[in-house]
C-alpha cells in the first residue's frame, strides 16, 4: 500500500504473505494473520491492528506509529529504525500458572487485572540525533509476559554476531 492518506483499510484474507505500507499518512490498517512480515516505511500517522498473527513488524522513518498485537503466547519482533513515537500494545494476555512450580501452592487470581494486565503497552525508546535502532521483543510467556529491548546492529542479520580481524 503506497501513498494512501486519511482511510481506514480492512483485509480479510485469512492470511497473507506481507504487508508493506509506504509514505502512507494518518491510516488505519487491520488484518488477521501475515506470514512474512509487516513494515511501515516513512509513514506518519498509522495505526495497525492485527486479530491474529504476524512475527514481525519492521517501522523505518516513522513517526507516531500504533501497532496493536494479540498475544498469541509466542513472541513477536518489532525493528524500530529512525521513527520516533512507536507504541506497541499486546492485548488479550493469558495468564497461567507455572506447571513446574510444585512450592507454591497459593491460589492465584489471575481476575486481579491490576497485577495481571490483559493489555500491557511500550513506548518504544528514541533518541536525537542517533536515533538509535531498537529490536523490541514480545514475549508470550504465560507465566510472565513482557517486552524486552535491545540496540539493533546489522552485523545480527549476517547470522553471526562474532566480529572479524584483520
């Protein structure tokens, strides 16, 4: 989707292959499951929603970008390159209780939404003038479900994070 401003799309393929939003502006994009990916490249304004599933979401010279996910209990990659204001938010957490936790026995309730959130949101962190590149992971452990961030670094994607002398 190219240069599309001020709509609202809705797919409703089952499932697709990949998603690519480019210089779109003020846009709101739904679906239920991509197999590859979804990237958001020089947009402003975007909302994405998906119902179902997709492993990855790259957002490159972005700014104010919602991506909205459900957590599916597996975990799900978002690439901020250069975009300020990219908020992700997981909803539908499931909690459970650790299986192989035999010492406690206590009952937990896991209707407490004040300790057991059905929605947990993230500010994906940005800085001038490097603005840094962040891989933010979401987590889908039922026990403790959470995102975790890390600089990104494109010696990663060599399959290698050793470096080489010379």
């Amino acid at each position: 989707i190219e240069d599309c401003a001020s709509c609202n799309v809705v797919i409703t393929a089952p499932k697709f292959n990949h998603l690519r939003l480019r210089k779109c502006n003020k846009m709101k994009v739904k679906f239920p499951y991509v197999l590859s990916k979804v990237e958001c490249i020089d947009c402003n304004d975007i909302e994405i929603i998906c119902t179902g599933i997709c492993f990855t979401y790259r957002v490159d010279n972005c700014n104010n970008v919602k991506i909205q996910v459900l957590d599916t209990g597996t975990r799900i990659t978002f690439f901020a390159f250069d975009s300020p204001i990219v908020n992700l938010k997981c909803v539908g957490i499931q909690w459970t209780a650790n299986d192989n936790d035999d010492d406690n026995k206590e009952e937990i309730d896991y209707n407490d939404t004040d300790k057991y959130p059905t929605t947990l949101s993230y500010q994906v962190p940005y800085e001038k003038p490097d603005g840094q590149r962040w891989s933010v992971r979401w987590r889908g452990n039922r026990n403790n479900p959470g995102y975790t961030k890390k600089l990104f670094h494109a010696k990663y994607t060599l399959g290698t994070t050793s470096t080489t002398s010379t």
